[in-house]
C-alpha cells in the first residue's frame, strides 16, 4: 500500500490550481479530501506524478444561501454539510444523503466537488443532485460555465469535466420535499441502490445511483407518476443494470424497483 | 484461595494496546535494517517462462534479488501433519518452496523478493521485475478439483487428491441403518472459504549477526518455538540453538498466524546472505492473498431418525480444499479436527465420514478459528433443525430426545463416542434449558406466530455444540499423524525478592494471558498480581512451548504453569519447615505464608525466597534457588459445550437479515475471569455470525479472487450484530487442575449455524429448507422466490 512517487502542490487559489492543471495535464490530480484517489493510488490503480491540493483554497468551502438556492462550495466535506442547518432546513434530502456516506472518518474528508468529479457510480450525491437539479459550477482556463446535473454523469468514473476543469460549487434550488433512500453494500457500504426523490405537487423527480453504471434521472418513473408509487415499478425501463457479486441483474432490478416506491412512498 | 480466581479483574496489557504503545513486530526498526517487497503472480495457474530481474537491478536502493532459481530452502516449508490415505497410503505431500520456480500454483504466489533501502524503493524495483507467464486453466472449487477432467495443481500424482480418509464405523453398517431409518434427512452445500482477517497483517524481521553466527526473527507467530523449529530443522537446516524468535505482541492471530509461512523462511535466509536485517510486512490486499485460509468443504450428509426423531445413523462425504500446498496444521483441519466431533451431543449410535481433501489453485487452507470443529457444529446443527422441520417436530424437543445425559467425568464416567474421543464432563441438556430460558422460547414462539399474520418474518436458531480444546494429550495425537507433542511448558522463577517471572510457551495474541496467568498464580501463591510477571514470546527467554491455538493456553500452559507452582510451595515448605524449627506436615501455606498450625509462628513468603537465595542458615541437603520449570501433557483433550441461540427478522422487500438478539449459553468449565470468558465468546460470536451472514472469500473459474479487499469482502461491523447476551453453566474439567476447558473459539463454533438455522425458521413457512452461507440479502431473495 505505498503509492508511487509523487510531487505535491498545495495551490492557493483557484486560478493558480487551473494555472498547474493546464501546465502538468494528463500527469496531475487534483486532490481534495483524499477519500478515493488516495485508495487508488496505494494500489498503484492511479499513479499522477503530480498533486494539486486544493483543500485549502479559501472561499470553496462555504455553504451560503443566495438568491432562491444553496450554494455548497466544492471543498465541502461531507461533516460540513451533515452539520449545516441551512442545509439541513431548506435541503433536507442533502443532508439524508450525506448521512448515509461512509463513516465519520470518510465524512470528514471526503468532500462534495472530490464525489462528483470522482463519478463512482456506487456514490450517493449523484442521486441527489440529478434529483435536485442541482448545477455544477466549474472553472478551466477558458474562464468558468455551469453545467447541468443531467449533463454531468456520462459513465463508470467519467463526467463532463474538462482535463483542465475543476468543479468550484454545487448550485441547489430549494426543496422542501425530498428523501434519499439507500440499499448499503455489505462490505464497502456504498450504495448498491441509492435514490433520491422530489416532490412538487404531482409531479415527482427521481435520481438513482448504484443501479446502472451512470446514474441516471428515472423518466419512465417521473413520466408514469401520478401520486401513487406504483411508478417504481418503471425504475430501470431502458437503463443497463450493472451486476456485481453482492447483487446480479435481477437481483438489482428488483431493488431498484423497491427502493423508488419506498423513496416515493417516503 | 481466591482473592482473584473468578473475578472480572481489568486486563493489564490493555494499559499499552490503549495507548498505542504495544510492541508488534512492525514496530520494531533494526539499524541497517533492508526492506522487502515481494513481485507476486497474478495469476493462479501458470507456466513461469522468464523472469527478467535486470531492470530492477538497476533501480535506486536496490540492496539484492532473489528469485525460485537462487537455492534458498530447498525442501520448502514442511506440513506438521500427516492424514493417510483410507488404504493405508500416505498422504501426498508436495514441495512448498519459498518463491515459485517455474509454476505458479496460487494467486499471489511469490516470484520473486527484492531487498531495498527502504520500503517505497523496494516496491518501485519490484514493479521493474518481468515476468513472462503462460496461463493455465485452473481449479479452486474443492469437488470440481476432483473431476478426472480438473486441471492438476501437482501433475505428479495423476489427482488433486492430498489423500481421501475416514473415520466412524463401518460405511456399510451405517448405509443399511439409514436405509431401513423411519425418515432420512439429506443436505447438500458448502461450508464456504473465508479469510481470517487479523488486524495486525503478518510481519517478519530477520536479523543475521555475523559476529554472533546468530540468527534472531521478529515474527508476527502464535508459536515462536514451533516456528524456530521448522525453520531450523526442516527448511534451512541451520542449528536452533543459534536461533532466536520473538514474537512480543501480535494484533489477532484467529489460527493464521500458527503456520511456518514461505515468507518467514526466506527473510532468514536472506538476511545471512546480505549480512543486514531485513523486514517485510504483508499490507491488507497480501494478506488477502497469502494468509492460509479458513473452511471450504463442499458436503453431503444423510441422517436417519426411527420415528420418535431419535438419530439412528450418520452419513456424511465431503470434499475439503487445502488449497495448492499442505500448510503446517492443515490435514489435520477436515480429518481429526472435524470427524472426530462428528458424535456432537448426541447419542448416534452409527457414524461414517469420509473426506477426500484435493489440491486447489488457491491459497492453502488451515486451521481458522475453531478448526474443523466449526464446519463439524455447523452440520450437526443445521441437519437435525432440517429434521425437525421435516418430522414436525420442535428444534428443541428433538435435541433433547438426542442428548448424551450429563455426566461428570468423576463419579460417571467420560463418554465414549463412535469417533476416537472420550468426551471429559458434560451437560448438554443443562445450557439448552438455560438458553431457551433465556430467550423465553415459548412467548418467542407466540410472538412469531403473530409476527407472521402481520407478514413479518421473524425467526429462532438454535445450536448446541461440542467442541475439543485443550490441545492436545501427545500421545493421541501422535497416533492420529501429529508430527509434533502438544504439551505445554510453564516456568516460575522466584525471585530473592519473593517477585515472581512465569515464563510459559503459550502466546497471547489478543486473549489476555497477562492478566489472567497472574491471577491464577497469584491466588495459588497467596501474593499481589502486582508481583507476577507472565513472559512470553522470546524462545531465549521460554525454555520451549508449542503456542497457543486450539484454545489450549489455560487447560494446557496454565496447567503446566500450575505444576511448578506445586514445586515451588513444595521447596519453600521445606525452607519455612527449617526456619520455623517445625515438621513440614505440621505447616499450612495461605495469604503467603507458612503458619505452624495452631500457632502464630509464621514466614511470609518473601522472606522464604529470600532465604533461597541467601543460604545461609538452610536445610541441609537442599538446593538454593527457588526456580522451577514444567512439562506438562494433558491426559486428554478437554470438551466445553453451549448453546446458542439467534432472533432474526427477514426483510421481506429485500432479504437483509436483521440479527435481533444473539444469546449464548456457554460451559466452559471453571471460570478465571468472567470479563474476559465474556469477551472471547463476544469476540467468536461475531466471527461466526459474519461468516453466516457476511464474509465469503470467492474465486472466480480461473482463479482470481473477487473479495480481495474491504470493498467486497464483508467484515462484520458493530452494527451488524446485536448486544450479545451471554450467561453459562460450570461444568469442570475433571482431568487438569484448574478444571478449565477453553473459551477461545467457542463463540465461533456455537454461532454459525444459529443464524442460519434462524434464517431459514423465518422463511420456513415459504418453503425454504436450507440457505447457503454467507445467507446475504440477494440469497434470501433469492430462495424467497423459489
Ligand atoms: C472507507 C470509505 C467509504 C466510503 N463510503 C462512501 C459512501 O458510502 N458513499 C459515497 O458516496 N462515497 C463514499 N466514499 C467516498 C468518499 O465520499 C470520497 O471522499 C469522495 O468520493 C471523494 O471525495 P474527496 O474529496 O475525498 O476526493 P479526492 O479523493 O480528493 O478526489 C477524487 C477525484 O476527484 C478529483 N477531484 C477532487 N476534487 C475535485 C474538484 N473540486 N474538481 C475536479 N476534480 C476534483 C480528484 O482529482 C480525484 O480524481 C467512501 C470512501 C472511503 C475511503
């Protein structure tokens, strides 16, 4: 468990982190809370010769309210999220979600812009935030852009970041009626299913993880919703299941199903 | 006596383990000291067709290299058991060698070692060795490695068979009685792999002193003095008396860490060759891939009932792994570990087990926490809840109408059983009565039944187990192929002061011999444990011992430790006899010391030690010195016994088992320390309800492991179990002086087959019969919707 060698810079602000990232491309990281290339690298799964911490940049790691939305910056641990009563008030389905993630150790740490890039498709913000329609606010060398929840996800450990992109904040609009609801894998405890629902009225959003190797918003379940939870029913209509030794296709499909009528019925 | 035996006294090593201040063998860091890391083959089954070491040569810090073609050890690490053939054949026993030469036989074979300055730069260099491979189809599944089309882990003998044995009475006897039985129950699975996951990885330093011509090994072991034996005598050929192995503390050992491992081996060896120290430590995913493993028997068992549900006979096949090689302990595991339990608590009058043991393209197996006793219970146990089922009879009723009646060992004889063993005392019936008091069985089964109307699936398991401890009377297990005595050796030395060193071969790794050994020591000599030191783990320090497994450290060491307390008193009774001017008969010995009885004229002690070693007004013809060592070789093995019992609640939407209560009756004989007892059983418990619910190592088909890291392989957590509610019945052991049995594996014993026979009463009214282990949400499920 020793990775290979490394050199590590701790940038001081953003455009500095974007500067280093543009001049060192496909050989650096980006290091946040550590929480999964640190794993990878000990395995000599990753191996960057060059790491940028951006643990430190100020201003990243606030969560403030502006306008009608929250806005939680990128360095934010999952413990900081867990503990804001902002969050926990005007996004509530955050703060379940957050919850469920690891331990107190790997709360932490682990930070919310480290989740998203990281794209583990077994992780629980990205139920959340497509629920939530949630925008990802990023920064690269042609100045910064906003990219939707729905956009972001594109597959196993890949998103629509660019090489030299880094995520700022996470941009949420208020919910008052939400929850994440989590089937955990017995030995990593991460999400064998994971869902996250919103309700406005009739209508109902649903964000699931863990089922697929993207996580995906459940159209066939919002478009077939009409109050009753029935519409799980439809929770992996065109979607591949992914199948592991801890649950197969048929096993996951059937969760999945569960797990939306439970999150629609919560 | 008494101011100690009994009572819940805090452990004294707990004071340094709290505080991060114990002494494990990673700990340690020798000047001049070399790293190792090891290139290992990722593949399970291969041709080794090159190995290509010039690159890495050349890398930073590189101190040397070695590979399979370099000589070191040439007869490999040998196996300390030897289980024949049923016709009299031996076993067959392949070459382990110390690194792979040209195949590779397991996922993580080593290849080859490279030696570096430090730690980082040796793992770099490794990954500069090439190595050319040609992958060979493979074998992992213990019944499948006996199909005439297996791949052959060792091409020299034609078979995956290491040797195919019996035990019991006649197969033909046994096969007309379950033919002509009222009703036959069968069963068919596999008690699966799993991986013994001690908290501290395995870790090894060899120091060479070239002035010295000595050798001393730091080893993460369970028996230093087993371990310099095999290495000197058997691998390296180099004199034990040039040899030091210590073994200080060592974080959990659970039967892994007994073994006379490659690695070991090779560090001595290379440590001469380099004139400098050098350390390896396994990390976690090594540790995943080289730990010899626990279990994997794929059975097939048959037991006939007459009509009252009473077992007229048992008949059982089984295939069980050892995996590419035969590791130290390993025949003995599914053979005298196991068979010889096959009796459990019942009367059967008929028993026949054969075992056929192949070679696999895994990593070996052995002994891990209880040892074939486990895979023993967990069959016993699940086969008579599946009769029960099928006759309709309660779990409980049909156990007691099968019970061995208590005896004691004393005025009743030891009970004689179809398989080899003279069980010592027992009262099976006694902690089955208490467990299902404890539980409150009748109100449970009113609950369930209304739990079921409101479409819950709630569930009780029972198992009531035997185990044999106290290993082992030398002898008989000489007899049964041991290559090893299993006595156990206990040193006092007194010291002028009247301090008192207890050296003893056995090895604490975790248990808590410390606080318990000076209990006993300290009751029996009348003293403070303030005043006790209990050392262990230095083979310069201990005059010999065969370590600590088989929960043999109290029943066996402490005995041994109790004799030459008895010495002790007895020279010191002389000494007081002397300077009180009395008869040694006309003394009594208590609260330390010598009282001329019905008089107040008395010697402590200290001042007896004292006198031991300033002679000088002394019994004539008396040795000075107050220092006694014992061998001690129990009479037989010892037998605790319990029941236990487990609540479970199935999730009818997704087939998780939530384990609602656990209760654990136990008999252990005498008790020295409640806390502890408490906690061994707590600490055995969870063990075997994970391997019931949660962990499973899995190959695939060509061999590679899918469960090689905490990612997917799952350990229980806190979480996952229930408060543990534990009570016990006494039941002394008649034949050692403590009356102790052991409670180190107990808990794992009892537990497995609990939860699942827990598991499956939930789901019984759907028709599920049996669930194979580990029983994880997706097989609930599954069964759920057969
Ligand atoms: C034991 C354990 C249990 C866990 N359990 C769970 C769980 O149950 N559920 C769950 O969802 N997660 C779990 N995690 C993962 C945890 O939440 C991680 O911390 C998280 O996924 C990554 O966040 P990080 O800040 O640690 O990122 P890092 O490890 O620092 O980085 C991860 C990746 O993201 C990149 N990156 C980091 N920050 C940015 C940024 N701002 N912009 C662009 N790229 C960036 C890095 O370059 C790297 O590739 C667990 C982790 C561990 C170790």
């Amino acid at each position: 468990m020793i990775p290979s060698k490394f050199d590590y810079i701790k940038a001081s602000s953003i455009s500095e982190a974007v500067k280093l990232l543009g001049k060192h491309g496909y050989d650096a990281k980006i290091l946040s809370g550590g929480h999964s290339l640190i794993p990878a690298m000990k395995l000599r799964l990753n191996r960057p010769l060059v790491l940028i911490d951006i643990s430190g940049i100020s201003g990243m790691n606030t969560i403030t309210e502006q306008g009608g939305e929250i806005i939680i910056g990128a360095n934010c641990t999952h413990s900081q999220v867990l503990k804001s009563d902002l969050v926990k008030n005007k996004l509530n389905i955050v703060t379940q979600t957050v919850k469920c993630i690891g331990d107190i150790q790997v709360r932490n740490r682990g930070t919310i812009g480290g989740s998203l890039a990281h794209a583990d498709p077994s992780s629980d913000y990205p139920a959340t935030i497509l629920a939530c329609e949630a925008i990802i606010e990023v920064e690269g060398k042609n100045g910064s852009r906003t990219i939707d929840a729905i956009d972001f996800f594109q597959g196993i450990f890949t998103t629509s970041l660019a090489e030299d992109e880094i995520i700022t904040a996470v941009r949420f609009p208020k919910v008052i009626n939400g929850n994440y609801q989590k089937f955990f894998q017995s030995a990593s405890r991460f999400a064998v299913v994971g869902v996250a629902v919103v309700k406005d009225g009739d209508s109902v959003k649903v964000g699931v993880t863990g089922v697929s190797d993207t996580p995906y918003r459940a159209i066939a379940v919002e478009d077939a919703y009409s109050g009753n939870s029935d519409a799980g029913s439809h929770a992996i209509d065109n979607i591949e299941v992914m199948s592991d030794h801890f649950a197969d296709v048929e096993y996951r499909s059937h969760l999945a199903k569960v797990y939306v009528k439970k999150a629609l019925e919560a | 006596m008494g101011n100690f035996i009994g009572k819940s006294v805090k452990r004294r090593e707990d004071a340094r383990f709290l505080r991060g201040a114990g002494r494990y063998t990673d700990d340690i860091k020798l000047p001049k000291m070399t790293q190792a890391a090891f290139v290992r083959s990722p593949y399970a089954h291969a041709k080794v067709l090159n190995i290509d070491i010039s690159e890495a040569q050349k890398a930073d810090g590189v101190v040397a290299i070695y590979t399979g073609q370099d000589g070191c050890g040439a007869y490999g690490v040998p196996c300390g058991w030897q289980v024949n053939f049923k016709n009299g054949d031996t076993m067959r026993e392949p070459v382990h060698p110390l690194l792979a030469k040209d195949k590779i036989r397991h996922l993580g074979e080593a290849v080859a070692i490279v030696v570096a300055e430090t730690l980082e730069l040796a793992r770099d260099a490794a990954e500069l060795v090439e190595v050319d491979y040609e992958e060979l189809p493979a074998v992992t599944d213990p019944k499948k490695a006996m199909e005439p089309s297996a791949p052959l882990v060792h091409e020299e003998w034609g078979d995956n068979a290491a040797f195919d044995w019996c035990i019991g009475n006649d197969r033909t006897e046994v096969e007309a009685a379950l033919a002509s039985a009222h009703h036959v129950t069968e069963m068919e699975y596999r008690n699966h792999r799993v991986a013994p996951n001690a908290m501290e990885p395995r870790s090894y330093i060899a120091d060479y002193d070239i002035n010295a011509g000595k050798w001393t090994l730091y080893t993460s072991t369970q028996n230093p003095h087993l371990i310099r034996l095999l290495l000197c005598a058997f691998v390296l050929g180099i004199p034990e008396h040039k040899v030091r192995v210590v073994s200080y503390d060592v974080g959990g050992g659970f039967g892994s860490k007994i073994y006379h491992y490659t690695e070991e081996a090779l560090l001595t060896w290379i440590s001469k060759e380099i004139g400098r120290p050098v350390k390896w430590t396994s990390d976690r995913s090594e540790a995943f891939l080289t730990d010899a493993h626990g279990r994997d028997h794929v059975v097939h068992s048959k037991m006939g009932f007459d009509k009252d549900g009473k077992i007229v006979a048992h008949l059982t096949d089984e295939y069980c792994a050892m995996g590419a090689y035969l590791s130290t302990f390993a025949p003995a595991v599914p053979t005298y570990l196991h068979g010889t339990l096959f009796q459990g608590v019942y009367t059967t009058p008929l028993i026949h087990l054969n075992v056929v043991a192949p070679f696999t393209h895994t990593v070996v197996v052995d002994a891990y926490r209880g040892a074939g006793r486990p895979e023993a219970t967990y069959l016993l146990e699940r086969i008579i809840s599946k009769a029960a089922k099928e006759m309709k009879m309660d779990p409980a009723d049909i156990r007691f109408k099968n019970f061995i009646p208590p005896f004691d060992g004393i005025d009743e004889p030891g009970y004689q059983t179809q398989v080899a063993l003279q069980y010592d005392s027992g009262n099976y019936e006694g902690v089955l009565k208490r467990g299902l008091e404890m539980l409150g069985y009748e109100d449970f089964r009113k609950e369930q039944t209304k739990a079921r109307k409101n479409g819950k699936l709630l569930g009780v398991g029972i198992s009531t187990y035997i185990e044999g401890c106290g290993i082992a009377p030398s002898a008989v297990v000489g007899s049964l192929g041991a290559r090893a005595g299993l006595f156990e050796v206990g040193h006092v030395r007194v010291q002028p002061t009247g301090k008192v060193q207890v050296f003893t071969g056995t090895h604490s790794h975790g248990q808590g011999h410390e606080t318990v050994f000076a209990q006993f020591v300290a009751d029996k000599l009348g003293i403070p444990m303030d005043d006790i030191e209990i050392e262990h783990g230095d083979t310069d320090q201990v005059a010999f011992g065969m370590g600590t497994y088989g929960s043999r450290s109290l029943a066996v060491g402490g005995s041994a430790i109790i004799k030459s307390v008895e010495k002790v008193l007895e020279k010191g009774a002389k000494i007081a006899a002397h300077k009180l001017e009395a008869a040694e008969k006309d003394l009594e010995y208590a609260e330390g010391k010598w009282t001329v009885k019905g008089t107040d004229k008395s010697i402590s002690f200290g001042d007896v030690s004292l006198t031991a070693y300033v002679p000088h007004d002394y019994p004539e013809g008396l040795e000075p010195g107050l220092d006694f060592s014992s061998f001690y070789d129990p009479s037989n093995f010892t037998y605790p016994f319990g029941t236990h019992i487990a609540v479970v609640e199935v999730d009818k939407d997704t087939g998780k088992v939530d384990l609602q209560r656990f209760i654990a009756c136990d008999d252990v004989g005498n008790v020295m320390n409640p806390m502890i007892v408490d906690g061994q059983i707590q600490g055995g418990v969870v063990q075997g309800v994970g391997q019931a619910l949660l962990e499973e190592v899995v190959y695939d088909d060509s061999g590679q492991m899918i469960t090689g890291s905490y990612m997917d392989y799952a350990m229980p957590r806190a979480d996952d179990v229930p408060m543990i509610e534990t009570d016990r019945t006494v039941t002394p052991c008649p034949h050692n002086p403590l009356g102790v049995k052991g409670a180190g594996e107990a808990g794992a014993i009892g537990s497995t087959p609990a939860v699942v026979n827990a598991v499956v009463d939930a789901l019984s009214h759907l028709g599920v019969t049996d669930i194979q282990m580990p029983v994880t949400p997706q097989r609930v499920w599954k069964a759920m919707q057969n």
